[in-house]
C-alpha cells in the first residue's frame, strides 16, 4: 500500500485547465492536490529543453484564447506571465510571389487589391460579419452551457441569457448566425471572395487541429473559435507567450502554491476510486492513493470514464454517449532549432510578415486534397502547415543569432495507412523521418534552404502527442468542434455543466463547454460549479462572483 492522504478536492492532471479549476478552488479555501503523470506540469502548454540552448513549444504554440478575466483573477502577471502580439502573416505561392496579411488596414487593402481589387470591400464585409459572431459568442465563454431540456432554475436562466442574446440580433443575423455555425469555412470564403490564394489564407484558421475539410459543415464555426480571442483587447490578435507556452502554466502552477494547493508529478491516475454512487478519492499508477469528496479530471472526456472509471460505476447509456463523441486525431508539428533564420527570397528585406504565421496552400481545392489523404489514413503529400519563427520576437526561445521554428502540419492521422492496415502502432521512426521529409518539402517552397538551416528537428505526430499529453488520438481540443458536440451537447447531453453521473465527479478539460485551446475557460467555469453544488459560490474571487 502507497502513501494515503486526504484533501478536500483532487484534481486529475496538470494542464492548463486542471490548474485554473485548482486555483480556483483554493483560493475559494479548500485543500486541493493537482496529481500528474508527467514529470513536468503543463500538459499541452508546455516549454520543453529539448535541444541545448533552445525552448520548444512542442505542443499549443501561439496564445490569443486565454481569458483576460482569469488572467487577472489569478494575477498570472504576477507570476511572470507576458504575452507578445505578432503581426501580420503571409501566404507563398510557387512562382515567387505571396499574399500578406498585415495588421493595418490601410496597408492590408491595398495587399488584397494587388492580388484582387474586388475582395477589397468584401474583407471588410467579411471581417465584420466574423466581429459580430465573436461579439455574440464571447459573453457564453465563461458561462454555463444553458440545458433547453432541463427546468432546473439555473438551467433556465442560462437559456434566458441566451434567448435574449438571439432577440437582441433581431431576425436576419440570427438566422445568419445559425446559417454560419453549420456551414463550411470553403462555402463561406467561396461567397465572399474571388482570389483563390486569400481564401486558402483566411481558411486554414477552420481546419487546424480539426478532422474536417474546408467544405466540411461547421468548419466555419472552427474559424471563429480561433478568432473569438484578443491579445491586450485587439478581438482575433494572437501572439507568444514569451519563454514559451509553458509559461502560461508555470505562472498557474505558482499562483496554485501560494494559495495553498499542491502538485504531484510523476504519478497519473490509474483509476478514480467510487462507492455507492460516490468518488471518494484516485488511485495512481505509483499505488498512492488520495481521498476527497470531489475530484476533477482534466482528462478528455473518453479518458476520464472509458479508461479510468470502472464500467459498472457508470449507466450504460452514458457510456455509449462518451464512445460516440468524436475525438480524431489529424495534426502533427515540428519543433526546428536553426542555426540561423532560413532565406525567404519571396519576401523584402526586413518584413514585418515574417515575424507571424507564415503558409504555403494556395487554394481551398488544395487544402481539400490534403483532407482526402488523411480520409484514406496517409499524411496529406501536399500538407497545410501553419508555421512560425517565435524566437524573432521572444529572444528567450533560442541563443543569439540562432532560431527557433515551429510548424503545425494538417493533416496527419492516428492511425496511419501501412499496406491496408490502419493502426496508431504505424508510426515508426521510419514513418515520422517520411513525414518530416514530406514536410519539409513543402517548406522548401518558402525558404529553400531549410534543411540547411536546421540543427534539431522533434518530429511529433498524433501518437506522439497522445502518449506524451494524454490526449486521445492527439487531438488538441480535447473533441471536434462541430455543432453537434458544443453548448449543451459538451461533452454529453445532460451532463454540459461539468459534472458526471458520479456524484462529486467532475469534468473540467476541454472536451467540455466552451471547447478547446489554450483558453481556461472549461476549468474556470468547472471551479464555479463545483463550489456552487458544495454551498461554496460565494468565496470565488474576481469575474465568478
């Protein structure tokens, strides 16, 4: 028998969510353990050493969804927090030109009329209408999911703000609204723009992490899940977290300690510990085991009771529910040291584009293409990368005069294609040199003398991230974003305000409301409900109360 310990909640996993849910909770004054099985906190959003004198975001890589309002809550700045917007960005194609995508709009007009000069008016239209979405969005973020099939109170309160929210758009834009949640982000591009290389640049925010195309439904909805946050107020900026992603969750990890908490790493969860009905604690893989009366799992949502929960503890049709939702794998990412910055002949000398996301898909037919091969379980031979050199802005990430490069690929899938046969187990060492190879050919096309450039390269694909992160199939936002797995129906209907047929059991990861990215909102809004089920509402600090 391990070491036993009692607390008044244990949280399941040190990613970012499952540390915002135990700051919350400690600062509402209960003794919290964060148990992980990592030797290191963080979960995706991660600073890792792993070629000497460089820092990898080896997982989430940009920071923009991360709530101010919890920022401030948790005084992350305190704890060292600092967040660099980027700028711009731009799009290569193969004859030598490019399409860039400034920060100012004067500038950015004439960018779009070089290349089409009647897709000019319609960015604007565009941008506005994407505005009006992130503005309709935004107030649901760090509230409950309402439950139109619950008379719960509380339930119907949160559809009250919600139907009050649609009557204040008036008729037409909720009828718009509800179109753009369902459509693609290609039908939605396709009636506003002419140019074929400015939709595959705008596109590739409504595929990246997702198991859909751009003709898919609901990819339109996955753009806005990426453009719905802000970097210093600016709504859709992105931008470094300077000494990396794992910044983020260090400053987490400290605010966590001050206000009492403690974290165990190098110790997952085997299994969560119930008795008639109730979780009373976690035994972990190490044989500790922990006692609490609440226990929340930053784990997805298949994780959390397909694995670590015993199948008897749960009703069969919850069961089927959670093996229904979907949760695909189909990225992968490179994490680059360079021994210096690699030569885009295309670009001016000096431009500020460079310094953000950088492309080199140039059409929705081509992106498309790229979704069929992972549909047939290969790695898209002509891949969409989202690709930036943070170390240009954040000196930290690499030595003077050295590079730091990070390339975020669809598509790639979990269980790759070997001879007809479909399996996880397929990628091998030779597999992921193959990938590389086929990435970095695509690199070349930007700046050709890369592999010259590069000293370490960590290739990682979505078994990689799954056996490192724990997330299922590597999947970065913890299950698609489609609208059939959002507002009431994250992660299971019946079960979107975080808590689980277990009494005590909650979820406070991504697979639930609002979804993924580095945002912290699930784990926020999780801590609000638990402590209001355990009579405790009233001791939350800041945006909560």
């Amino acid at each position: 028998m391990g070491r036993q310990d009692r607390y008044d909640a244990i949280v399941a996993g040190a990613g970012h969510n499952g540390l915002t849910a135990a700051c919350y909770l400690a600062r509402a004054g209960l003794k919290v353990l964060v148990v992980e099985k990592n030797d290191w906190i963080g979960g995706a959003a991660v600073s890792r050493s792993l070629y000497e004198g460089w820092t990898y975001s080896n997982c989430s890589y940009v920071c923009s969804l991360l709530r101010r309002e919890i920022v401030r809550d948790l005084e992350l700045t305190k704890y060292g927090l600092q967040v660099i917007p980027y700028e711009g960005g731009a799009t290569f194609t193969p004859d030598g030109d490019y399409f860039a995508y400034h920060s100012d709009h004067a500038t950015l007009r004439r960018e779009i009329a070089r290349h089409n000069p009647n897709d000019v008016d319609a960015y604007d239209r565009f941008s506005q209408t994407v505005i009006r979405q992130c503005r309709f969005i935004r107030p649901f973020l760090l509230r409950n999911a309402p439950d139109p099939t619950s008379l719960k109170p509380r339930d119907m309160g949160e559809l009250l703000f919600l139907l009050r929210k649609a009557h204040d758009l008036g008729a037409r834009e909720l009828g718009e609204t509800l179109r753009f949640w369902t459509m693609s982000i290609g039908d939605f591009l396709d009636e506003h723009f002419e140019s074929d290389l400015i939709k595959a640049h705008l596109a590739g925010s409504g595929i990246i992490g997702t198991g859909l195309g751009v003709y898919s439904p609901g990819t339109a909805y996955v753009l806005l899940h990426h453009y719905m946050g802000d970097v210093d107020g600016a709504i859709g900026s992105w931008g470094f977290a300077r000494g990396g992603m794992g910044a983020i969750t260090a400053a987490l990890g400290a605010s966590l300690q001050e206000s009492g908490g403690t974290i165990v790493t190098g110790a997952g969860i085997d299994r969560f510990l119930v008795r008639n009905g109730r979780v009373t604690g976690v035994a972990l893989d190490n044989g500790d085991t922990y006692e609490a009366p609440i226990v929340a799992s930053n784990m997805d949502v298949k994780r959390t009771f397909l694995t670590h929960t015993d199948a008897a503890d749960l009703p069969s049709d919850f069961r089927r529910a959670v093996e229904r939702f979907k949760i695909r794998g189909s990225s992968g990412k490179l994490n680059i040291a360079l021994d210096a910055l690699p030569d885009f002949p295309a670009a001016p000398d000096g431009a500020a584009f460079l310094r953000g996301d950088l492309h080199a898909s140039t059409s929705l037919h081509e992106l498309e293409r790229a979704y069929d091969d992972w549909k047939e379980g290969r790695w898209s031979r002509d891949p969409y990368f989202d690709m930036l050199i943070p170390s240009q802005i954040d000196p930290t990430m690499a030595p003077p005069g050295k590079h730091m490069m990070t390339v975020f690929v669809q598509y790639a899938p979990y269980d790759l294609n070997v001879d007809g046969v479909r399996s996880g187990e397929n990628w091998t060492d030779a597999a992921r040199a193959a990938f590389a190879d086929c990435v970095f050919d695509k690199i070349e096309q930007v700046c050709p003398d890369i592999r010259d450039r590069v000293l370490h390269a960590e290739v990682r694909s979505p078994l990689d991230i799954e056996r490192e992160v724990g997330l299922t199939e590597g999947n970065i936002f913890q299950g698609e974003l489609t609208f059939d797995q959002l507002l009431f129906n994250r992660p299971v209907p019946g079960y979107a305000n975080y808590d689980s047929p277990i009494e005590g059991l909650y979820l406070v990861g991504s697979s639930a409301h609002p979804g993924g990215g580095v945002m912290a909102a699930p784990g926020a809004n999780a801590a609000r409900e638990i402590l209001r089920r355990n009579g405790r509402g009233k001791r939350l600090p800041g945006y909560a109360a």
